[in-house]
C-alpha cells in the first residue's frame, strides 16, 4: 500500500493538469470545459473531505504543536476559499472570459495551498505519523475515492 503522501500528491497534479487543460481551452469549448470542471470540482471534493476529515486531524494529533495547529487552521482556511471559489464557479457561463479568470485565481489558490502541504506539512507528517498509519490513511483515501467514482 503507498503511503498517503503519494496518493494526495498525485491528486494535486491531476487538479494541476485538468485546471491547465481548462486554462488553455478555447472559449468554444463549452463540453471539453464542462466536462474539465466536472473533474476539478470531484476531485476537489474527495481530496478536501479526506484531508479535513482524517488527514488533518491525524497530523494535528501526532505533531501535538501550536505550529500544526497554525498550519491546518490555515490549510482549513484555504479550502474554504477553494469551496466558495468552486460554488461560483459552477453556476457562471464556461464560455466565458470572465469563468476562465475565476478559473486562474483558483489555481493561483491551490497552487499556494499545495506548496504549503508538500513543502512544510507533509515533511513533518512524515516525522510524526508512523508509516502504519499513514499506510492506513492511504487505505482509507482510496476506499473514499472508490466510492466516490
């Protein structure tokens, strides 16, 4: 079984991808779009819900310091943010200029909330969590994203 570190990375990079391939989609796109932001928001979805629900509290838990306290109030924060961002975006015109615009600041987001986990939390969940229970996150994760899918 991997470790969960593998698992919500790899995540990270199929949002990157799709939310590139959204980026550089013609307004005329309408379906290619459609079904682009489809992906981002499911994935978005099952990502954050395994993080808040598991991950964090796990990490929060072992690392027992105010500075993940700190992180994963932020990282919260941050997926607030996503949410709200995924809600407007959901109900705007995909042809539009103006939904492609949205669509950046969103990245622009992610890519601030993904550097602060694979750069500062995930090295020091690493340290804290035991490989039997990251193993066992991973477990979880991909029994969540099974039946999500």
């Amino acid at each position: 079984m991997p470790q969960i570190y593998d698992m919500l990375q790899k995540d990270h990079e199929t949002v990157r991808t799709a939310l590139d391939r959204l980026i550089a989609s013609g307004n005329g796109a309408k379906k290619t779009r459609e079904d682009l932001f489809d992906k981002v928001k499911t994935e978005l979805e099952i990502h954050t819900k395994f993080e808040e629900e598991v991950f964090y509290p796990t990490f929060r838990a072992d690392k027992k310091d105010k500075e993940a306290k700190e992180e994963v109030k932020d990282a919260l924060g941050e997926h607030k943010d996503a949410k709200q961002m995924l809600a407007k975006l959901e109900k705007m015109d995909k042809t539009s200029d103006e939904f492609i615009e949205m669509v950046k600041e969103l990245k622009a987001s992610l890519e601030h909330h993904i550097h602060d986990e694979e750069d500062e939390m995930f090295p020091q969940a690493r340290e804290a969590v035991s490989d039997e229970e990251s193993e066992e996150m991973a477990k979880k994760y991909a029994d969540m994203k099974k039946k999500a899918h």
